[in-house]
C-alpha cells in the first residue's frame, strides 16, 4: 500500500527553530528551563522543540507559557517560537 499515514522522517524534521535561538539569548538552558517550570515539561520534550522536531500544538502552547512564565516582561507567542 503506497498512501500512509506515518510521515516520511524527513517531514518529521523542520530544523532549528527560532526557540532555539530565543533560550540561548536568554542564556536558558534545557535543564534550566524544564527546571522553572512547574508543569509537566520534559528535557526529550524541549530539545525536540529546539531541534525542529515535529511537536504537536498543544506541546508548543505548554512551552510557549513555561517561557511566558519564566519572562514575564516579554509576551512570546508559539510563531514567534516555532
């Protein structure tokens, strides 16, 4: 069967995403920031999200308010992450 539903591991893999380039600004590490937060956040969870892994909506919503939370002076949205 041709058509499935798994995607290839290419589209699986969108690259380094600009999350990556906002927590090192920070100077925010992974441990760092699984840390700080207080839900549910894991370190496989946070490098997916730096590397560009595909991560589900709701995944980026929780990342995107640990680092709100984290930095409330800045109002990061998850397009502005992701």
């Amino acid at each position: 069967m041709t058509d499935s539903i798994i995607p290839e591991p290419n589209e699986m893999k969108k690259g380094v995403q600009p999350i990556d380039k906002v927590m090192t600004d920070l100077g925010l590490s992974d441990t760092a920031f699984v840390d700080k937060s207080y839900k549910k956040l894991s370190f496989r969870l946070v490098a997916k999200a730096r590397k560009g892994r595909r991560l589900k909506h709701r995944n980026q919503t929780l990342i995107m308010r640990v680092l709100n939370e984290c930095y409330p002076d800045k109002n990061f949205t998850v397009e502005d992450l992701f």
